[in-house]
C-alpha cells in the first residue's frame, strides 16, 4: 500500500502487514483466532451492519454547496423504505413515476455522458467519493467536447436502475456511481457502473463496471481517468459490457523478491 | 396436469409440475421474491405430499423449462443416460429418497446413478430431504477430480486459498497466499477474483501466481475468476491458465446475462485443454474447468422462467458436469437477503446445494459465506461449515480471517481450515499433503509452529517483499 512501513520492534511482521489490508499472519491460539482478532471482527461487522441500515440525507449528507454547485437534484426508485429497498430488488431497479417525470423535465436528452448517484448498499460510499469524483468526470468529459448531462441522485437505487433512466433521457455513456455493500473493512467502496446507450432488456452482460472505489483500492484520480477511458472505448465500440474490455490496469509493485528467494 | 390433495380437510391444488415443485421448497425469500412460494405451511406441506408421489418419469417427460426456448433444457435431456435411468423410472420422488438413504447405497452405487439423473429430480428428491437427510446422503458420495493434483478422495478436505486484493496489488495477493499455504491451505487452488476486469491485470496475476507455485514446486492449481473471455484472452496472450473459470446459472437467459452460451464453454476448455498439452506440468489429469453458482442468481437477471430458485440450482449443476469440472462451488450466502433472508435460509441452500451436486456427481464445494445485509454472522459461517464438513464437502474457501477485503463480504478463514480438519480428522490433498511435510509446514500431521526452518524460509521471503 502506499503508506510507508513502520517498524514495530514487538510485532516483526507489522511492516508486511501494510502491504495489503487483508487481515494476515493475525497468529492462532490452536486452531482459533487470537482473542484481539476475535473482537476486531466482531467489532467490524457490527460497523457494517449499522452502515447497510443507514439512510441518505442528500442535503445534510452532500452539502447544500455541493448540491447548488452541481444543480443536483434527488428522486427515488419505487422502493419506498430501506426495508423495502433491501428484499425487493425489482422495485430497486425502476424509477418511481415522479421520478421518471421529473428527471425527463430538467435533464438534457442526449447528453454524451450522464452521471447519476445512487446510495446503493452504503451512504457512506457515496458520500466519501462521489462529491470529489463528480468535478474530475466533468473536466474530463468538457475535456473532451462532451455534452454533460445534468447529474442527480436516486435514493433506494439498484444498478438495474441504468435501464429506466436510458430510456428517459437517452445518453451516449450513463455512470452511475452507488455504494457498494459495507465490508468489514471499509463501508466507503463505491463502485461505478457504466452501460453504452442503456435501454429496457439490458443485463449486466451490457454493463461495465469499476468497482472497488475507496482508499485502500482504487484512488479517485485513476477511478476518474479509468471511468473516462471507459467511456471513451464505449463510444467506439458503439456498445457495452463483456466485449469492452479496460486496458491497462494498474498492480502497483511486482513481487520479486518474494519469487526470488530460492 | 394438475395436481391437487386434502390435507386435513383442506383442499390445495396446484395446476403443473412447475407449481409443485416451488411451493414444495423450504422458505425461501427469493420464491417469495418470485411470487411463487408456498402461501402457507399447510400448503407447503401440501406440495410435498403432492410431489412425493409423482413418478420419477413424469419428471422426465414434463420439462419445467422448454427445450425449444432454453438450451440448457436441450443439454439435460442429450445427457440424460435413459438406459441407466430405466431401473429408476418406476420408482416416486418418495422412494427415490429412501432408495438414496438406504445404507445398501454406498459410493460406488450412487455414483452409477450420476447419469440416470436428471437436475429436476435431484432438485425434487432434495425438497422431500431433512437438513440431516441432506447431510447423510450427500456424505456417502465421493466425486474424485484430477488436474495437478487430487480432490476428493475419502478423509481428504481441500481448501481454496482466496488471497484477493482491492487494487489487485500482486505483491498483497501473494501475501495472503503464502499466509494460507503457511495453514495448510491452498490445495484446491490458489485463486484470485481480480478487482479490475482486463487483460493485462488478469494475464500479471496468472503469472504471479504461477511463479509463486513454480518458485516452490506447490503441487496445486492457480485460477484468475474472471470473465472466460478475460482469461483466454490472456491465454492467447501467453498467461499460463491452469484451471478456465466461469459463473455459471440454470437457464439460457441467465447465462446470457453472464455473458456466456455452452458453445463458449465447450470452446474455452478445448483451448486449455489443448493448452496443458503443450506445457510443461506434471498434470495427473484433465479437469480443467471451474465453476461458481449460486441459488438466485436466474431471478436476478429475471430469467427464471417461474422456476424455483433450488431447481434452477440443480439445472446449473446439469450444465457444470457436461463439462468436467475439476472444481465446483455454490457461493451460498453472497447473493444477498433477497434470496436468501437469513442464516437459516443460507444453512438450508447449502446443504441443498451440495448434496444435489454430489448425486449429480460433481466435486462439490461451498463457499459457506454471508453479507453485511443479511440476518447472518460468523457464528452463522461456523455453523454451516460444520455441517458441511460432516457431508464431505470436497472443499471450502480460505480468506484471511474469512475477511474478503475485494469483494467485500465473509466466507471461511485458514483458522476455519484448520478447525474443521482437526474436528473431522481430515487431510489435505494426498499430493498437497506430501508436498506441505516436504516444507515442514507439517510434521506427523501437525501444522507446525513458527519455528521450523522452511517456514522461517517462507515467512523470510515474505518479509523482504513488503
């Protein structure tokens, strides 16, 4: 990871550790966790399960400026609760009728790229990366001579969802940015789905996505410049999904000293 | 043709075979999600009694999905083994499950009948089975499975390493790797779900991986869990691929959803296949393939067909096995609350799931798992895994501290590894086994401490690394 080593004269492996945020050479006591590892994770998963349940407050969560700044606005999916929105995936999936009515009167037709903000599975996600992932999509896109769409937000969201709206407003390049299930490790992931011209009938097999958006995975700047490329492959191709493939892709450090060892 | 019964004086009729066969299952939330569970106990029950009497043939004869719209129908009934099936057809769903529980059924017995039998009637005998039904039955079964080394076998309990990364950090990867080896972990396989979905990310983590194996001379397999297409690509491209991995699902549409047809699947294992020849490995067989499923994931891309989500699970095992598998897992508790409200539910699903593969004659293993918005915890995952490794399980996911920090959900640890081998008095894969007493990472069947030479060589080389 990109945070350097810090020696720890009682724990020889911490410096390994930071190498990745996965919970490794933690010790066992038999065939058990330590007692400390035991209650990091019971600690953990309580963290989750109290992010899953949390609802948006898109003012209060984004900020007024953010929202005045980006003349964002908020409809919902025909979910109409958190309870709700958790077991009925189809309802996750499709804009509510005021929805539909009023995206289709204050957002442009056609835009070239389209970005939409969805909770998802974590408010928390959404809040950390998408005010600093808007602006760097946006340059990008004017960067480029494309029509931006007006962004919005959609409360109760499922990544189905990329349907109703393509049918609306007819993008080129619709994102939609929504929180990903908390992990034990961080309720800040978000991931970015992204579909070439979406219209009703589309599956995930049309759908590209970048997941993993968070501090430990990837950063903001390369989720930008990745969401962009994306995009731009898209519009060659003149479609979407398993056929689009990224090129590139970052590993950051090769392993050799590890595969030299013997 | 409809069925109907009086159950206590009430009255329950069910208008086609589709229909008992949902309202037949276990509670499930994703039925419900479908609109086609069970709208009572007493009709539940009522279906069961309905469908415990109906011959085995009927199933046969009646396709729940039609051939003419879905291929994988059209697969199941080419490799249905009528002469095999002939002895059976006679028999109902009722004394099918007593034939199968039968102490004369040993191993050898209910492996003939792989062919005999088709997904529909696994998934209907399985509806009729208790938690404990599932757990004996699907315990007499051994599906033994060849590719570097062996899984399968009797007092064997394999483990696949899952050391995945969120930016797919090779260097991390390789870590958590060497952590799960250092557990007497990774015999199933060493395999990474990759964070991003290209070539050039897939190809690096395949030669790592193979490096790592190659550098050590660890008798397993490594996989990048991938898109197929992702991976032959970087096949093409020179990455060595051991074992060709897919999603997989019980009907067309929902696999079209994946991005998949069988031609895709027939195409990609004749290329690694043809792949192994030309390397230099010491393969001891040619199972090549891998396969994850999960029960819901048809209702998910909406392409179930009114089916129920058990019985679609078993028409994924139809389409697994008419290719090879060396591995293949049910990932029972990643889908979500939707489908699988909560810890009862998810135990339920997999004891379902494995004993259906095992009578289908797939190596079946579990990822016995669970997410943050399911009514589910650790506790949950120790439960299942228990009872899993009771039914011989052929194997189970290794994640440092079950703690998924890609996909971000919670399956089993090396600790749990551990656990259920010494519970069960269980072994790693023979080849695996030799290899681990080789590096003294055990002794006299010991894991050892962190005191023996080559795991201080191990642990040395993991800390010139970071």
């Amino acid at each position: 990871m990109k945070t350097p080593a810090v020696s720890n004269a009682r724990d020889p492996l911490a410096a390994i550790r930071t190498r990745t945020p996965a919970r490794i050479f933690t010790g066992r006591s038999g065939s058990a966790y330590r007692t400390r590892t035991q209650l990091s994770l019971r600690s953990d998963h309580a963290a989750a399960r109290d992010a899953v349940q949390t609802d948006i407050d898109w003012a209060g969560d984004l900020g007024p400026d953010f929202l005045r700044a980006w003349d964002m606005f908020a409809v919902s999916s025909q979910a109409q609760s958190k309870a709700e929105y958790l077991m009925r995936p189809d309802l996750g999936r499709r804009l509510n009728a005021r929805a539909r009515a009023e995206i289709a009167s204050r957002c442009p037709v056609g835009a070239d790229l389209q970005i939409v903000i969805g909770d998802g599975l974590s408010v928390a996600a959404v809040i950390r990366q998408a005010p600093q992932l808007l602006p760097l999509l946006h340059a990008g896109a004017e960067k480029r001579g494309w029509r931006f769409g007006r962004p919005f937000a959609v409360r109760y969201c499922r990544v189905g969802v990329l349907n109703d709206i393509g049918e609306a407003l007819a993008p080129t390049v619709l994102v939609l940015l929504i929180g990903e299930r908390p992990g034990l490790l961080t309720a800040e992931s978000l991931s970015a789905y992204m579909a070439y011209r979406p219209h009703s009938g589309h599956t995930d097999a049309e759908r590209n996505l970048i997941s993993n958006i968070h501090a430990h995975g990837v950063d903001i700047e390369e989720a930008a410049d990745r969401i962009l490329c994306l995009a731009e492959l898209m519009r060659r191709a003149q479609l979407s999904g398993v056929a689009v493939k990224e090129e590139g892709g970052r590993l950051t450090q090769n392993a050799q000293p590890l595969l030299s060892d013997e | 043709m409809s069925y109907s019964i009086t159950v206590r004086s009430e009255r329950f009729s069910f208008a086609d075979l589709r229909e008992v066969f949902a309202k037949a299952n276990e509670d499930k939330s994703g039925d419900r999600l479908a609109g086609i569970a069970a709208g009572s106990e007493q009709e539940r029950v009522a279906a069961k009694l309905v469908l415990a009497d109906i011959p085995l043939a009927d199933i046969v004869a009646n396709p729940l999905i039609d051939p003419t719209q879905d291929e994988v129908s059209r697969l199941i009934l080419a490799t249905h083994d009528q002469a095999a099936f002939r002895p059976l057809a006679h028999l109902t769903v009722g004394e099918l499950r007593e034939y199968v529980l039968d102490e004369g059924q040993d191993s050898a017995r209910l492996g003939a009948l792989h062919w005999a039998i088709i997904p529909e009637v696994a998934a209907a005998v399985t509806k009729l089975m208790s938690n404990k039904d599932l757990v004996m039955a699907a315990s007499k079964i051994r599906n033994i499975t060849r590719c570097r080394n062996t899984m399968g076998q009797p007092g064997v309990l394999g483990i696949r390493v899952q050391p995945n990364h969120p930016a797919d950090d090779l260097g991390g990867i390789l870590l958590s790797a060497v952590d799960g080896l250092l557990f007497g972990c990774g015999d199933a396989v060493i395999g990474v779900n990759p964070a991003t979905e290209s070539v050039e990310t897939v190809s690096r983590i395949l030669h790592g991986l193979q490096r790592l194996i190659a550098a050590y001379d660890i008798p397993t397999q490594s996989c990048c869990l991938a898109h197929i297409s992702t991976q032959l690509d970087s096949l093409e491209r020179g990455a060595p691929v051991d074992l060709l991995f897919q999603s997989l699902a019980g009907t067309e549409a929902a696999n079209a959803s994946f991005g998949i047809n069988l031609d895709m699947l027939g195409e990609g294992r004749e290329r690694v296949l043809e792949h192994h020849r030309n390397r230099e490995v010491a393969w001891v067989g040619d199972a090549v393939m891998y396969f994850e499923t999960g029960q819901g994931s048809a209702l998910s891309a909406n392409a179930h067909h009114d089916v129920d989500q058990l019985t679609l699970e078993a028409r994924t095992y139809g389409v697994a096995r008419a290719f090879a598998p060396f591995l293949v897992n049910t990932v029972v508790g990643f889908i979500g609350p939707e489908y699988l409200y909560d810890e009862r539910q998810i135990v339920r699903a997999g004891l379902e799931d494995h004993f259906m593969g095992k009578l289908l004659g797939l190596p079946m293993g579990c990822d016995v798992c669970y997410t943050n918005h399911a009514q589910a915890d650790q506790n949950s995952a120790d439960n299942l895994l228990l009872l899993l490794t009771a039914a011989g399980c052929n194997y189970f996911m290794g994640v440092p501290c079950a703690d998924d920090v890609m996909l971000s959900y919670q399956s089993t640890s090396f600790h749990d590894a551990l656990s259920a081998r010494q519970l069960f008095g269980l072994r790693p894969a023979p080849e695996f086994l030799a290899w681990l007493e080789q590096m003294d990472i055990v002794r006299n069947g010991e894991l050892m401490a962190a005191d023996s030479p080559a795991r201080q060589r191990l642990e040395g080389a993991v800390k010139r690394i970071a």
